[in-house]
C-alpha cells in the first residue's frame, strides 16, 4: 500500500474484497520478515503465523507464511471499524 493511502482504511477494503465469497476453506500468503505493519495487518484481520522463517528459492530475505481460516466468513466489504 502506498503511504498516502495507509491508516484510511483503503488495505482492509482491498483484502476483504479480494477473499469475500471465495469457494475455498483456506487461504495463504507470505510477506517479509521484518515487515512488522504487514504483519500486525494481518494479524488484526485474522491471519496466523503459520511458518516463522521462509525462504524462497533464489532468495535471501525471510519471509513469513500466514494462514487464514475462510469457512464461516460472510461478506465482510465495508466492515465498520476495521
């Protein structure tokens, strides 16, 4: 997310339209290591840590895995206070 845009409410617009009415049970991605505002994003909105340290192939910077359990999640567009 670009600076100007962060603390508006614009990233959890975006990831909430992205995994609304999704058919599948789980979800997953990876961000930075050391990129702890991703991280406590995530965090806020869910996700848990599943793996500490990753490296991708041909990489050096960790990175860490996050799981999100989708089931039982309505639309979530809009959600007040998020």
């Amino acid at each position: 997310m670009v600076p100007e845009a962060r603390r508006r409410g614009v990233g959890g617009l975006v990831h909430d339209a992205l995994l609304s009415g999704l058919p599948h049970r789980t979800a997953a991605l990876s961000t930075q290591r050391d990129n702890g505002a991703a991280r406590r994003f995530y965090e806020r909105r869910g996700w848990e840590l599943l793996l500490e340290k990753f490296v991708f192939p041909n990489g050096a910077e960790p990175y860490v895995v996050m799981g999100l359990d989708l089931r039982g999640r309505g639309p979530t567009i809009g959600r007040a206070g998020e």
